[in-house]
C-alpha cells in the first residue's frame, strides 16, 4: 500500500507540468493555432525562474519572471501567427531552438556553471505543505496515508494546478469568452462576420498558455530541482501536445492522458535497477523509453480518430 500511495504521489508530482503544458496548448489551438512552442517556453521559463528567484530570492519573483518570459514568446508567435498570417510550425519550431539555444548560453554567461544556474536556497524556492491534521489522521488504515502521503505535503503549484483544472473546464465551455474561443478555432469568418474580434481571441489564449507555460517551466526549476538545468524539460512539451491530442483537444480527457504517461514515467523511475521476476533487470535505456513507446503506442490508433479544431493552422485573412 505504502509503495503504490508513493507511486501515485510521484504520478502526481510528475503529472503537473505536462496539465499545465497541455491546458496551455488548449487555449492556443482551440482559437486556431498550432502550438508545438508549448516545449520552448517551459524551458525559457524555467531559465528565468531560476535566474530571477537566485537574484531576489523568492520563488514567487521567480514565478514572475517565468510566466513574464513565456507570456512575451508567446505573443511573438502571435504576432506572427496572428497580425502576419505566417507559418505557424515555423513560428512555434524557432521559439524551440532559440529557448534551446538562449538558455545555456545566458545561464554560462551569467552564473559560469556549465549553462546551468546555482542551486537554490530553501527560501528561494517553494515548499512543501502539510494540509491540516495530516499527522494526526497518518496512523488510520487507507484514509490516514492517501490524506497524509497523497494529498499532503505538495507544493502551492501542484494544489493550484489541480485548482486550475476546473476552472479551465468551466472557462472553456461556459464563459461567453470560451464559446467565441470555440468559434474562432472552428469557422474563423462566421465568428468575425458575428462581429468577434479573431485576432483579439487568439491573443487572449495565446496569453493565458503563456500564463501555463510560465507555471510548468517554474514548476521544474524552482520546485522539482532546485536549479535549472539545461535542457532540463526533456521533451515534456511535445508530451503535453500528444496528451492533448489524446484527449482530443478537450481538458478532462487531456489531463487523464498527462497522469498516464505521468504514471508510466514514475513506474520507468522505480523499475531501473531492480531486478524482475524471470526477466531480471531490464537495462536502464529501455526502461527510459517507456513513457514515450506509451506516446507511440496510444496515438498509433488506441485512442480512435482525434479531429482537431477545423481552422487550426490555417492563418485568417479577413473578408472583404
């Protein structure tokens, strides 16, 4: 019980980047375009959380700098996408190599750690909360260590995501903002010939994945490991936009599809080194691939026929 409550816990842990990532990819293709930058801008925010928490020594200046970087990329690949109708592929791969490039070169230049940042000091980073009575309820059989072990003792990140999770849902089908997101991703010129404004739209989406961006790129520099780390977001950007095309560009779904390929990544954690019944121990290099060979193994035709929003990708040229 204890092992697989650790387990669950190193899913949630795990999980969390990869909901924000693909919540961020949802606004952003839902108006109509292709985000493939949901990787760039976790990496460029992670660098600047990392650097502006180290400089002032608070993680939520860190948080700033984060979401204040991923926010400016982001309205570059609007102002691209969106005022210049350019190819948005292009636009979201340069985002990549320039977060890819910049960051160690910066992180050299400034803290002369191999393009790595200092390691963080406890008040510069955010820790863990103990929820209320969780030692006292430790000692009750199920309840006491999924309370105590489970829930408890996250960061504010992890319990704003779950937080976010519905507010997006709701944001998405509910709000007046979110039928005309909807709409724009759908049939730009009949939103627009409704009287909705298909540039403003996408620009509010486009900001509020950088808003996301900027929480899952801080997330991992100031909380999971305490520095930054080059290249440190090992492609869980592009693993948030297979969750996202799992859940077929739906929150609920998306995020069911991050906390699988979450738990096949804390599952790949615990099996290197151990040694299996029959098979023994399976070789580090094709236990790392797990989570990835399930990315394969999914889109490959397990999930049924994912359509995406009808206008995605194609730029909107206003009628006349």
């Amino acid at each position: 019980m204890e092992q697989f409550i650790s387990l669950l816990d190193s899913t949630i842990r795990v999980a969390t980047p990869l909901v924000l990532a693909a919540l961020a990819g949802l606004f952003s293709e839902r108006s109509g375009i292709v985000d493939i930058s949901l990787e760039g801008k976790m990496l460029l925010a992670a660098f600047a959380s990392a650097a502006a928490a180290f400089a002032f020594h608070s993680p939520w200046i860190g948080l700033l700098a984060g979401i204040a970087v991923s926010v400016a990329f982001a309205m570059l690949h609007g102002f691209v996408s969106v005022t210049y109708n350019g190819n948005q592929l292009i636009s979201g791969m340069s985002i990549n190599i320039i977060a890819s490039g910049i960051t160690p070169v910066l992180a050299l230049a400034w803290f002369q750690q191999g393009g790595n940042t200092p390691q963080l000091e406890p008040d510069s980073r955010f820790s863990e909360i103990a929820l209320p009575f969780a030692d006292s309820v430790r000692e009750v059989p199920v309840l006491g260590p999924v309370y105590s072990q489970l829930l408890s003792g996250h960061s504010i990140l992890v319990y704003m995501t779950i937080a976010i999770i519905p507010v997006v849902t709701w944001f998405v089908y509910r709000s007046r903002f979110g039928l005309r997101l909807r709409a724009v991703g759908e049939n730009p010129h009949a939103a627009d010939t409704a009287g909705v404004s298909v540039a403003r739209v996408r620009y509010i989406a486009l900001f509020w994945g950088g808003v996301l961006c900027g929480l899952a790129g801080t997330f991992l520099s100031v909380y999971q490991t305490g520095a930054f780390i080059k290249e440190m977001t090992a492609g869980k950007g592009f693993l948030a936009l297979a969750a996202l095309i799992f859940g077929k560009w739906r929150p609920v779904p998306a995020v069911i599809g991050c906390l699988l390929f979450a738990f096949a990544d804390a599952i790949q954690i615990r099996l290197e080194g151990v040694d299996l019944p029959v098979v023994g121990q399976i070789p580090s290099q094709f236990i790392q691939v797990l989570p990835y060979a399930l990315t394969v193994f999914l889109l490959a035709g397990f999930v049924g026929r994912a359509v995406a929003p009808k206008s995605i990708g194609i730029p909107f040229v206003k009628s006349r």
